[in-house]
C-alpha cells in the first residue's frame, strides 16, 4: 500500500486506472472496480441476488458486455466499444443485425451542440440498444448497410456493492457514499470514489471518536439495496456524506441535508466558511445523489452531498469531455481536505456539562492559564476556557461555543480538552 503523501497524485492515478473499465448498476465492470479500490483499503463485498426485494424495488438481472461495434461494408469499425465504454447504450440487450442507416438512426445518440463528445446514455429498466457517437463522427457516415453487434448478455445474476469500516470509540456511525455504477466518466464519479478511498485510508490512522462506514455501491439501487438489508440497524447511523463530482475545478458545493440542521449540515457549513474557500452551500432538493435515498422520510437520516461543480452543471457532465485531464490532482486534494477538516470537528463535537457551574471557578490554582504561557493566542485560549465554562450546561455542543463565541472551533476544543483534564467539565 503506498504511502499517505501526495494524495492527490495517487488519487489522479487512481482515477486513471479505473477510467477504462465499463460499469454499470450490477456486472464484472463494478466488481473490477471494487477489486482496484480493494487494493488500497480492504473491503466486504456483498452480492445481492436478481430478483430480491428491496424496499419498493427489485434487484434487476445482471448486465455484462464483451464487444460491440458499428462496422461499414469494408469491415471497419466506424463506432467501436473497445475505444470508449460510452460507446454504448448502457444495459443494452444484445444485437446482431445488418441494416441501412437510416434504420440505424433510431438507435444513435450524439450531443450535437458538441460534436466532437461522445454522450453517456443508458436504459437500466427498458430493454432497449443503442449507440452512442460523436455527431462529427455520424456527420460522416454515407448512407448504406452497416454491420450492428452488441455482444452482451442480461441474465440472472447479482448486485455487487461493498463495504469498508474504520472502526471507532463507538458505535454509532458515520456513512461515507460513493457511487461506483457510471462507466468512464473522471468526474462523475471516479473522483468520488478516489476520494473516498483516500479518506478512508486518513482516518485509520487515527482513532476516530465515531464509526466510519464506507459504502461503494451503484446510484439509485445499490444505495436502496444497501438502506434494506441495513433497516434495523439504521439508527446506529448519526451523520453522513455523499461525495460526488469531488475533482472538477469549481469550487465546493455542499447539499444540505433534507432535514436542513443536521449536525454535518452545521459542520460543513463551519467548516467551508472558517476555511475561507470558495463555496456553495445549497438547499436540499429530492434529486441529484444517494442523500436522496438517505433522506428519505422514512429514513430521514442526517446525510448531505458534498461536491464541487454539482451534477449537470458543467457541460462535460455525462460525456465523453469527463475524462481524467477534467479532473485534477490539485482540486481532489481539496476536496479530500475539506473532509478531513469537517469530520475531525464532527468527531470532537460534543456537549459537556459544568462541574463547577456556581460562579466562575479558579483557573490559575489548577494551573490552566500557567499552562497557556507563551503561546501566542493564550489570550484566545483563556476566552476559549471562559466560553466552555460558561456554555457547558448539556444543551450546547462545542459548535455551538464555537459559533457563539466566534473562536476557532479547534481553540474551543483544546479548552475543552484541558477543562476535562482539571475536572471542570464531563462530556
């Protein structure tokens, strides 16, 4: 396992290996990608038969492709699958065929305000086929037979997604979500998931407060299959995050949770504003990623969607333009440190109760403000301890001291630390 240093290289590199893969809701395209991402942090992976019923879904059969292609008279390949996974119509049932292009026409997919990107297209629940092409490359096809072959198969099989946790102090938990269905596609979601993976790997080398669950598992479904087989055991989850589109060169965008105060909708909001970045926070909306399906209100789970262009706001999104130079090393770092940042206050938030809450209690004979000399913001320290003290009653948390007082959440933390070290406050 390579070491923590330059994170955003390893997670570019990461990207581009999974990049060619050809992904999809179920198929040998997700399990290779989990294998890929198994190499840097050990996963479970569950497979969830055809068939099974999750909430008001269905696990659908099993989708695997090994060739497909568009081929002129000459035996030349004009549209071919072994170039771009995008190629094709995901989840198209398999064709062998000969016809005229304008037959052919009804099965073509092209962006024609950018002729030169391929889109990504795809018809999970519908058994359809199709192409999908640069409109450039159409513009030149001459009209005539063309030979049509999408050797696939749809047949019973499994859902595959997995599962890493880094264990915590307690229990209860933290979910970490990334979508791992889209085929070659950098920033929608390869990004994500390195990202994810790269998280994972900083928090076990701490000691988290809480349990860290990551979960990689397709959009919509695997996210549903997941919430079903997990429904008795949904409450140990206290907050979460989706990551999606982490490594685009716009700034960061976070979704707020349906509930809209949630504690990680405070602590993302914290975060983003003390770091001064530039940033977005947006309301929640029912569509968009998995925090849809964690918020549903049967759910209503404290889960929001971190980002940095959200999804279909950027004219790269779903096509061919998505590829490993639209992402970088430099904005995945970011994204990854605005993680870090916001979980190491959401591990350290918690409520405290004054032990001594009659009047102000002597700091200077337990030696607190002799163990503040030197330092350079002793001043704001001794505020901190103040602050604590004062909000310590078992309603507020150290966010809330933070907020109120104005102070740096980690100088309100450190107060608090050495206030429980004198026995003034218990959490």
């Amino acid at each position: 396992m390579a070491p923590m240093t330059n994170a955003g290289e390893q997670m570019h590199a990461l990207v581009e290996r999974l990049y060619p893969l050809c992904r999809s809701i179920t198929g040998d395209g997700v399990r290779a990608t989990l294998d890929i991402v198994g190499e840097y942090v050990p996963l479970q992976v569950h497979e969830v038969p055809t068939g099974t019923q999750v909430l008001d879904w269905t696990v659908p059969q099993e989708w695997n492709i090994r060739d497909a292609y568009i081929a002129d008279t000459a035996g030349h390949r004009v549209v071919d699958f072994a170039a771009s996974s995008l190629h094709v119509l995901g989840y198209s049932v398999p064709v062998s065929a000969t016809m005229a292009l304008a037959e052919l026409r009804e099965h073509l997919h092209t962006l024609p305000d950018h002729p030169a990107w391929v889109p990504y297209r795809t018809s999970y629940y519908t058994p359809e086929w199709g192409f999908c092409l640069a409109q450039e490359t159409l513009d030149a096809l001459p009209d005539g037979e063309y030979e049509v072959r999408i050797d696939s198969t749809l047949a019973d099989g499994h859902l595959t997604y997995a599962e890493h946790v880094v264990p915590g102090q307690v229990a209860d938990e933290v979910i970490v979500s990334c979508h791992v269905c889209h085929p070659s596609l950098a920033n929608d979601n390869l990004a994500g998931i390195a990202v994810a993976t790269f998280l994972a790997r900083a928090l076990a080398q701490e000691t988290p407060y809480y349990t860290y669950r990551f979960i990689y598992a397709p959009g919509t479904i695997g996210a549903i299959t997941w919430l079903a087989r997990n429904a008795e055991r949904v409450d140990r989850v206290k907050h979460g995050l989706v990551l999606a589109c982490a490594g685009d060169p716009g700034q960061l965008t976070y979704k707020q949770s349906r509930r809209g105060d949630a504690e990680i909708d405070r602590v993302m909001r914290h975060v983003l504003a003390a770091s001064e970045r530039p940033h977005h926070v947006a309301e929640f909306t029912p569509y968009g990623y998995d925090e849809r399906q964690f918020c549903s209100p049967g759910f209503d789970l404290g889960v929001g969607s971190l980002s940095r262009t959200p999804y279909a706001g950027y004219p790269e999104y779903h096509t061919s333009a998505d590829n490993p130079d639209f992402v970088s090393p430099e904005a995945m770092a970011d994204t990854l440190a605005v993680c870090r940042e916001a979980f190491a206050v959401l591990d350290r938030n918690r409520r405290y109760l004054n032990l001594s809450p009659y009047g102000e209690p002597q700091l200077g004979r337990r030696g607190l403000y002799d163990s503040l000399g030197g330092r350079s913001d002793a001043k704001q320290a001794q505020m901190a301890m103040l602050w604590v003290l004062s909000l310590s009653d078992g309603e507020h948390s150290l966010l809330d001291v933070a907020e109120r007082s104005g102070l740096p959440f980690d100088t309100v933390a450190a107060a608090a630390g050495a206030l429980c070290g004198a026995e003034l406050i218990k959490a």
